[in-house]
C-alpha cells in the first residue's frame, strides 16, 4: 500500500506541475488552479524529499512566480493566477495572508539548501529582507509577536486571530532557514526573543511579562499550546499543524514536547480516521466563537461542526504530525500516522481529497488536492530514506 500510494502521490504532483509553479490541485477548479504560496511550498518540499528533478524544477518556477509578484511593500502573493502570460494576483480575500511571506521564505532557503545553492538565496536578498520588514511591522507594538487577523493564514476561515501560534512558528522556522546563510548574530538574538515570548505565553507556569497578564491566568493550560490569543484572550483549542511544528522546531521543553506528542497520539486513535482533526474540539452553535466562525465566509459556510477546519481532519496537517513524529526518532508511530494518510488519500481511487469528516470520514474540498498528496511524500520519504529539512 505505501509504494502505492508514494507513486500516485508523486504522479497527482507532475499532474499539478504547469511551467509557473505547482498548482493547488488537478481538478478543474478556478479558484485550484492558480500557485499559490503555502501550498505551492508544501508541494516544493515535497518535491525536494522525492528527489525528482522535474518537481524540484517546478518548485523552482513556483518560488519564481511568486517573487515576481510580490507587493512593492513586501506582500507574498497569496496566490497567482498565469493565463496567456497575463497574471492576476491575490494577495488574500476577507483579509491578507500573513503565512505566504514565511512559506516563501523557507521554501526559497530550503530549495538553495537542498542544491547548495547560497547563490539562490542571494538572488532573492531584496525580496526575503522585505518579507522580514513586513513581519517586523505587523508586530505594531514591537514585542516579537506577529500580530494576525482574522482569516490571515491558512485557516482562514477559523477563528484564530492576534497573536496566532501557527504564524509566529513559521516565522522561526523562516528566520532559521534564512539564518543557515546570513549567519547574522541580530537575527540569532531576533530569534530568541521570538521563541522566549512563544514560550512565555503559550506555555504554562512559564515566568517572564505576559502580552496579556489576565487572560493568561483565567485559562486552563492543556497538554498542547492554545491556538492563539488577542486583545479579547485566549482561543484554547488544539491546532494539529501549529503544535507539529512546535515538536518540529525544538521549542519548549523536551517534557512538554513529549506531552504534545503524547495528546495528538491519543486524539487521533479515537477518531475512526486515525487523523488528527486540524483543530480540536469543535465549534458548535451553541457555543461562544459560533457567531465569529459563521461569518468568516466570503462565499459559503463550510466549517460545519468535524469538517474544514473546524474539526475536520486533513492529509496535508498530519503529514506534519507525521514529520514532527518522525523528528523524535517514533518510526512506529510515524508508520501509522502514514498509514492513516494513505488511506485518507486512497479513497475513491486515490481521490486525494482535501479533508474529510472526522465524524462520519466522508470527504469534504476538492478532489486531488496536491498538498494531500504532498503529505504522503513528505513523511515516506522522511520514514523510509531518512530525508531531512532545514530546521
């Protein structure tokens, strides 16, 4: 099953490779067929565990896209639409996307990684300082923290917003990556002092000045970091891929690591999927943030209680899981965790649906989503030929 499963995932990635860059998916979908930045990335490092040179070939056209239009300020696309060399960029909906500056960043460092490329890098020197600019801005009150709003990343039709745990992990993750080259002492110092805030309010019984003294002490901390805190407190569900990557990038200490890994574990043997939902627990109508999660649509509610984001479970999110599990030398448990995404994946002939209910398993999105695909990739590759990224 997981040759299988490999090889078609690394087909439906050629099916999504256009001379512009990887696109969302192969199904005839407007709104799919454009490069977009976080899924393009994610498909890039996909290509880059494969080895295939094709596909690292398109990761490099998809990096290219999506420098060329970035915003005069600093914006990364989040998405380009190429039609008879004409482009039509998005730089967000409801609101913009904060994630596509850190996703570009990383892929651009993790793509001269991988080739030995520095070269890459220091072609892509204005574009990647100006990102870094742009997310020193969006600080507003220059204390390390991003501030986020609502519908700003990959989630965005959630209720995260303000200080939102996923976007400040990327942008370590960013500054690494970048760091691997610059070997800046100003930016190993910026880095610290993100991670140290990270760990001051998104951890318990953590000492040091709170962004928000009350609320952090009104909340119940769990086995996990919450999933983001603003002005009007804290949002305390479980974000699967946010606290993958804390796993991933070191942070906090090695108990509580273990203790994140040990609550995603048990939470994904009790789904019938064995996937972890992207957030946990669902939000219902009679709930506090329903309202808030109702209207955060620009076309059609979608995050209907165990589905979309709102509890619904995706490949692509567990392939982090899976990533982050393997990191900690868990091949056991990272052999399930591919399982259950090469069967989420396998549906209906492969189908590689974007998410599915985690109540009932049936499939919710687009079909043949390629960053669904990108997940198998990512962790077989890592599982069985010990492939490593830039961390």
């Amino acid at each position: 099953m997981n040759n299988i499963a490999y090889h078609k995932a690394v087909d439906l990635l050629y099916d999504v490779a256009s001379p512009h860059g990887f696109l969302a998916s192969a199904e005839n979908t407007t709104n799919y067929k454009r490069v977009w930045a976080r899924d393009g990335v994610i498909c890039g490092l996909a290509a880059l565990a494969s080895g295939d040179e094709k596909l690292i070939a398109t990761f490099k056209s998809t990096l290219d896209t999506l420098a060329k239009h970035q915003h005069p300020i600093g914006t990364i696309p989040s998405n380009v639409l190429m039609t008879d060399g004409k482009s039509e960029v998005s730089y967000g909906g409801l609101a913009g996307r904060v994630d596509a500056v850190t996703w570009f960043i990383i892929g651009v460092c993790q793509y001269a990684y991988y080739k030995c490329d520095a070269a890459f890098v220091s072609q892509y020197h204005s574009e990647i300082e100006k990102g870094f600019g742009l997310l020193d801005a969006w600080e507003f009150n220059n204390k390390h923290l991003v501030y986020v709003p609502l519908s700003g990343n990959w989630a965005d039709e959630y209720i995260t917003d303000g200080y939102v745990l996923y976007d400040q992990l990327l942008r370590v993750w960013a500054l690494k990556c970048y760091n691997y080259f610059a070997k800046s002492e100003a930016i190993n110092q910026k880095i610290e002092r993100i991670i140290a805030q990270i760990e001051i309010n998104f951890m318990p019984d953590t000492k040091g000045e709170k962004y928000h003294e009350r609320a952090y002490h009104e909340i119940n901390f769990q086995d996990y970091m919450p999933c983001s805190f603003s002005p009007s407190g804290y949002k305390t569900q479980f974000d699967a891929f946010a606290n993958s990557l804390v796993v991933l990038l070191n942070i906090g200490s090695v108990e509580f690591q273990n203790k994140i890994l040990n609550y995603a574990d048990s939470l994904a043997s009790q789904t019938k999927l064995g996937l972890l939902p992207a957030f946990w627990p669902p939000i219902f109508d009679t709930d506090e943030h329903w309202h808030l999660l109702k209207n955060n649509c620009k076309y059609e509610f979608r995050n209907y209680p165990y589905e979309f984001h709102n509890a619904g479970s995706w490949p692509m999110v567990n392939g982090f899981y899976g990533l982050a599990s393997v990191s900690k030398g868990e091949k056991n448990k990272t052999a399930v965790i591919l399982e259950k995404i090469n069967e989420a994946n396998a549906y209906k002939d492969f189908s590689f649906y974007e998410n599915f209910n985690t109540q009932t398993t049936a499939p919710n999105g687009v079909s043949f989503c390629a960053w669904s695909a990108a997940a198998t990739v990512l962790v077989h590759q890592s599982l069985h030929h010990n492939f490593k990224f830039l961390v």
